[in-house]
C-alpha cells in the first residue's frame, strides 16, 4: 500500500492530514458526489462543466501548476499511519471531492493524453468521514468565502504571466483595452484596474476584455478579413470609439455619457459587431471618418445614462445598442481599404 508524508492540521472542530499525491492515484480514488443527484452522506458537489475540464486539461498539459490542495472527504476503508507517513489504499471511489473536481477531472483527461503525468505530484488536504452537513460548511466556506480572484485582476495579470498561460485572444483583447485607455485615446481614465479607488462611471478591464474578444479572436471578424496584426486592430477599435466620441464633443467625460459606462461599451461593441463592421468591411476603410458619417447623431440627442437608468446590465446594454442601430444612417459605398 503507497504511504505518504503528511502534516497533521487542526483548525476548531477539524482535523485533516496535508498529503502529497500523485495524479494516477488521485484521479483513481477521488470521485465528486454530486448534491441531489448522489444519494450519499457528503455529497454536496455541482454537476461537471466540460469547457472548464477542457481548458483544465490544456493547462496541465502544457504547464500543469496546481499550488492548491484539492480537498476531499475520506469515506473508504480507514487510513492508517505507520512511521510518520500515512498509507492511502489505492481503491476506487475512497474519496469524495469538497473542492477541486473540475481540477481532478481535467487531471484525469490530461492522464489520458499524457500517461507521463502520473507521478506528477498535487497537494491534497484529506479529512475522514464528514457528513453532509459538515461537508457542505466546508465546500460554502470554500466557494464563499475564499474567492477567486477578479477577472479584472486575472486580465491585468495577462501582461506579466507566461503567454502559454492564457487564451491568446484575451491576451491580445487585453492590449488593445489598455491602448483604448491610453493617453489620448477614448477611454483614457475609463477603464477600472484592480486596486484602483472606487469612482462613478467607467468599465471594468474584464468588461471591455471579454466584449472585444469575439471580435479578434481566431476566426472572429477581424480574422475573416485578414486585420490581424495588433496595430491594426488597435488602430480599428481606436477609430471607431473615437468616431462615437466625436459625436459627444466637450461631454464625452461627462457622468451623465452612457458610453464611459460598461453597458454603454457593451452596447457600442455589439452595435460595432453587428452594423459596423459589416459597413466598414464593404467600403474597405475603418478610418474614424467612414465611421463617423455613418453615426447620425450628436450633442442634441446624445445617448445618455440617465435613459438606461434602473435596468439590468445586459438590458441596459441591449438599450444602447438599439439606439445607436437607430442612428446608423449608411452612406454609399466609397473605395479603397483605409485605416
């Protein structure tokens, strides 16, 4: 029977042994009972999300650095310590998972493409026989209480991480955000970094990350018509925020502007997928100029936050994309691809 180093750990009503375990033996004797659908004592886990065991699988893959403990509730036969070390039967189904089955199942995929990850070490906090009401004061404390970090955080964090890391389409996302906030640029002193003072108005960097996303990733539309290279989806996004910030004149900082806010950068990248783009794409120019002639609106009839107040996010965002659907006025085609 393998026997493993352990730290003994008690915390109030608690005690539970810290272990280093290899992921075949994990992936073999951990198992999630799932809340209302395993009729178990324990059983408080959610059902699986696959996309989130695929990106799990590509990421211990290609780096596979898993610094939390999984966490799991003993329920096999009793496990037994003898010289210092703990002996962990490898038996099926011995353990339930309170945190961390998204994290075993993408290990377990990953074993399956690459059998060289099972000596692969993984901590793992083990406690023994809790029942359902106690597992599941450790699984809210868990998914509670100890957060993740905010996406904003984990967008602003792209800059300094390995670029294997992450998703290249948020990474490149992520540049031209920061450009959008820079010196001179539309939303220089709009877009909300982790850490930075509260303020009114603004948008979140994972906000204006995860609009502009679709838009630049593999065949997303920037994709389909060849504009790859950063510069240039910098200098297309620039463009077309600058061209709706034209119509606002000296009240484009103004609180009451409804595009400074996330459901007016929302509203206006939408109405760029779905009207815009396909404009530009046929007069071959995304210059500010082509854009703006087709935006019939200006300081009469701004779009305001004061008209999406009280609504929700997505319907408040819904808003102004169909007012600025009502202000696109097409011009004829005219020639020559531009920037």
């Amino acid at each position: 029977m393998p026997s493993f180093s352990f730290i003994s750990v008690k915390q109030k009503e608690h005690t539970f042994r810290l272990v280093s375990l290899p992921v075949g033996l994990l992936t073999r004797i951990s198992y999630a009972a799932v809340r209302r659908k395993d009729v178990e004592e324990g059983a408080v886990q959610r059902v699986l999300n696959n996309s989130r065991i695929s990106g799990i699988k590509d990421f211990a893959l290609k780096i596979g650095d898993f610094p939390a403990s999984i966490v799991l509730n003993w329920v096999g036969e009793e496990i037994e310590e003898n010289g210092g070390q703990v002996e962990i039967p490898d038996t099926p189904r011995s353990a339930q998972i309170l945190d961390g089955q998204h994290r075993v199942a993408g290990l377990r995929e990953a074993l399956e493409s690459n059998p060289g990850l099972e000596d692969c070490q993984i901590p793992v906090a083990i406690y023994e026989g809790l029942d359902t009401a106690h597992s599941a004061r450790i699984f809210i404390s868990i998914n509670t209480e100890q957060r993740p970090a905010p996406k904003s955080l984990v967008f602003d964090l792209y800059g300094i991480a390995a670029s294997d890391l992450m998703d290249p389409a948020a990474i490149r996302a992520n540049d031209i955000v920061n450009h959008l906030s820079g010196s001179g640029q539309p939303y220089y002193n709009w877009i909300k970094l982790p850490n930075q003072d509260r303020k009114r108005g603004g948008v979140a960097l994972s906000t204006a990350v995860n609009a502009i996303k679709p838009i630049i990733d593999e065949k997303g539309q920037l994709d389909q018509i060849g504009a790859t290279e950063l510069e240039v989806q910098k200098a297309i996004f620039s463009n077309y925020f600058n061209a709706i910030k034209g119509k606002y004149g000296n009240h484009w900082d103004d609180k009451n502007n409804a595009l400074i806010y996330a459901s007016g950068f929302i509203g206006a990248t939408d109405f760029f997928r779905s009207h815009m783009y396909d404009y530009c794409k046929a007069r071959e120019s995304f210059e500010k100029e082509t854009i703006s002639k087709a935006l019939a609106f200006g300081e009469t009839n701004l779009i305001l936050q004061e008209e999406v107040k009280g609504m929700g996010g997505s319907k408040a965002a819904n808003a102004i994309h169909q007012r600025l659907i009502s202000s696109f006025k097409p011009e004829s085609k005219s020639q020559g691809f531009k920037l």
